[in-house]
C-alpha cells in the first residue's frame, strides 16, 4: 500500500488512515462515492475569508519542515486557515523535494501543492545520489523530482567525454505521480523497448527494483551500445537490483581542497567517477564506478618537495624519494600493529572525518606559488590535456582489488594537486598517471546527515563484493 503524508491537521490527503477526521463536505462525499454540489475553494481563498495574514507568518510557516505544519493547523483556526495557502506548500516542495513545477501547470491537471507534497512523501527517502551495483560494476544513480514525476537518471560515461566536461545521465526508471490513482513505477531500459511496469521496495539507506520485461532478456548477458563507430561494453542485469546510498563528503575550511566527486580516465574505455574526501592526516579516493575497488589514500603529512619543478624531469630521483617514504611508513605501520595487535595495514584515515586537515591547508595551497609540471620521460597516461603547472606534491598510496581477487594490491606513487579542480596520481612501478577533473554537475539531497553517516557510506562502498 503506498505511503502517505498524514496532513489530517489541514483536511484529509487520498490514502491517509485518518482521512475521516476534518473532513470536509466535498471530500465526505468523495469518500461515500457521491457527487458533492458544495462548491470547492481555491488554494487560500479559505485563508482569506478570515483576513489576510501578515507576510512575516507566511514566511514563518512556509520555513518550517512540511512535517511539522499539520500540527501547528491544529494549534487554532488561524494557523488551519493559513496552512491553506498554497505558497506555504510551493516552498516546502521546492526545498524539500527540489519541484519546479509552476502553479499554472498544476491548476491544468487540478493539483494544489500541498496535494504534491503528500504524493512525494513517501518517495522523499530515495531522492539523491546511489550506487547501483550489477554483478561487480557500479555505476551512479541520481535520483530526481522531474516535474510530476520522479526520475532515477544513471551515470552513462561515452568515450568522446573530455575529463573536464559534464557527466552524462540517462533514463532508467521513474515514477509516475497522479491525482486520483497511486503512483506508478515504469522502467525505461531496454533496447526498443517502451516504458513499462517495474517492482519498487524501498528502505532508508537502500531501495530495489525488479523488471521481468522479455526485452531486456534479449540484451543480456552483455548489452552493446555503438558510440560513433566504437562499441562499449554496458554489464548491466535486470533481475533484483540494489541501489545503495551515497553521500558527497563534509567539507572543512582547513580541507585542502574542496571534497566531492571528480572523473578520470582508468582504462582506455570510458571514465571512471571517484570521491575525494579528507579524514586529518589523510585523504582519500574512492572510487565509485567501474569493476575493480580501487582506494588512493594521501599522506598529507609526507609532503614532497618539487625543487621548482625539476624532480618531474628526474623519473629515478622521484622514484627514489617515494621508495625512501614508502619503506617507512611500512614499518611504521608494522610497528603500530605490534602495538595494538591488529592486522590491519591500512585505513588511518577512517578515524576522523571532516576533521581539520592536519598536514598542509587549503589557504596554503592556494598561497603556494604554482610550478611547472611535465610528464617524468617513460609515464604513460591517456589524457594529456592535464594542467601545465602544480602547487604541491605528496606521497600517496593506490590500493585497487581486482574482481575475482581477494588480496589488494599496493601502488606506492606521487599525488599531485594542480588547482581547486584537478589533481594527478603517477603509479611508479607502472609509470602511469591518471588526471582527475572536479564533476561539475550538482546534485540536490546528498548531505550527509552526520559524520558517522557518511564514515559508514564510505566503509560499505568498500566492502561491497
């Protein structure tokens, strides 16, 4: 049975169990299936037969939680009346729900926002950003309000995207809101296929949806999409799915640079998209999409000095100063293991997130006179649009486990942040280099709501199989 909000303080809303309660003519008579000749009020023509209310309680009203609104409606008269205006409820939707519908469009089909309010409801746990993951490959979900409609848009990477430019979403489910009926869930996978039934269970941290279209049967086990002349390989299965949430990382003036998601090139066929977040003494890269799991975890207290840029020219001096920092952190980390009697070797950073940056700040970064930066001879790297200069260098190291593999495996390299929007990482042994860009899309409903959230987020996007 679908879910609603109780707004029994302000009239009934379809599908309350309290509806009989403040009912008034016309919905009595809806409820016992005749026709009602009571002439109906618009939105706030209620509100003002009993005298217009003062700007300053309209806009105390509209600012509060729609969640907490029936109960001021049964406070008095005043506020029941008030809470009839339409504008108050304009408002909860939009900063709530992110509608921007307009009141025209609404009157056309015969909605009042507060009647969209109670639809979205049930729905307001699934609205943001998820990963789904399909038989090891994730990919990212966003999940939106398009006008009456809630729309699951997924990551769709193409091999002619630039690193720097927008992330491209596509269609994969949404959910229908009507007046009179519940709301219906379509897919809209499938090749040739059009809009049709699929199955919805949803929790707070995590939703499902199952499709048994024959359509979608047609393109497994592996779905081929031609891209101007090239093909790309999308894994995708349209059993059960998992949708699991994310959230982008808390952000602190001391960060040094601001956390979210950035995209880059992992292999040589389409882009990868990661989050960059920072715990104290570390920061981290996890990546979101893609097969394997892959963590760059950055050592902000292991600065390397880049000599006016000429430790770039110098591959054995680079690959030396790494090695030194490396072999001491590794006993480093055997010795706290002695001492606390974990087997753990990695995951400092888990300790302390959205704490101030215990190595170097972002006004240092920005104060930090910026120096030339050029491929050291022998690094390979698919994209070479990367920034001609640099403002800093740390030791770093990129963790990745390969599907099928239990044991991770460690490379120790270079991360280099160029400016607020990109940054590098050069696997030594591989001689390789990969060049993050910042995603420029934004995204509504991805705060975290606590620092113990989000810490639990990240944990079980690496512990995912």
């Amino acid at each position: 049975m679908e879910e609603r909000a109780c707004l029994c303080g302000l009239g009934s809303s379809p599908g309350c169990r309290c509806r009989q309660k403040s009912q008034r003519p016309a919905e009595t008579a809806v409820a016992k299936g005749k026709r009602c000749h009571h002439k109906r009020q618009r939105p706030g023509e209620k509100a003002a037969a009993h005298g217009k209310p003062a700007p300053a309680e309209k806009h105390i009203f509209a600012s509060l939680p729609g969640t907490d609104l029936p109960s001021l409606a049964q406070a008095c008269t005043k506020f029941h009346h008030i809470l009839h205006i339409d504008s108050i409820w304009r408002r909860r939707c939009r900063e709530e729900f992110g509608v921007r519908e307009n009141l025209q469009n609404l009157e056309t089909i015969g909605m009042s926002y507060r009647e969209v309010y109670a639809k979205l409801f049930p729905y307001r746990h699934i609205l943001g950003l998820w990963q789904l993951d399909t038989e090891h490959y994730r990919t990212l979900v966003n999940v939106v309000v398009d006008g009456l409609c809630i729309t699951g848009w997924t990551y769709r990477p193409s091999l002619n995207t630039h690193v720097s430019g927008p992330i491209h979403f596509k269609p994969s489910f949404r959910i229908r809101l009507r007046k009179r009926k519940s709301a219906k869930v379509e897919c809209m996978e499938g090749l040739g296929s059009r809009p049709h039934h699929r199955h919805m269970q949803i929790r707070k941290d995590r939703f499902t949806t199952q499709c048994k279209s024959t359509y979608h049967g047609r393109d497994l086990p592996r779905r081929l999409r031609e891209e101007r002349g090239r093909v790309l390989e999308d894994r995708q299965r349209y059993n059960w799915l998992t949708y699991r949430r994310l959230y982008l990382p808390p952000s602190h003036p001391d960060d040094l640079i601001r956390p979210g998601l950035f995209q880059y090139y992992y292999d040589a066929f389409h882009l990868k998209i990661s989050m960059l977040s920072f715990h104290g003494k570390y920061a981290r890269v996890t990546k979101i999409t893609g097969v394997s799991k892959k963590t760059l975890e950055i050592h902000l207290m292991r600065r390397i000095q880049l000599r006016d840029g000429e430790i770039f020219g110098n591959f054995t001096e680079l690959s030396r100063v790494v090695q030194e920092i490396d072999e001491q952190v590794i006993r480093e980390q055997q010795q706290q293991q002695q001492e606390d009697g974990t087997e753990e070797s990695e995951g400092h950073g888990w300790q302390s997130p959205a704490q101030p940056s215990a190595g170097e700040s972002g006004a240092a970064a920005s104060e930090e006179q910026p120096v030339p930066f050029v491929l050291p001879m022998g690094v390979r790297s698919i994209d070479h649009n990367y920034p001609e200069t640099c403002r800093m260098c740390f030791y770093g190291v990129d963790t990745v486990t390969l599907p099928g593999f239990t044991d991770p495996r460690r490379f120790p390299g270079v991360f280099i942040l160029f400016d607020e929007n990109h940054f590098g990482f050069i696997w030594l042994e591989l001689k390789y280099f990969f060049l993050y860009s910042r995603v420029q899309n934004t995204f509504q409903n991805v705060e975290a709501p606590s620092l113990q959230a989000f810490l639990d987020m990240l944990k079980n996007i690496q512990c995912i199989p």
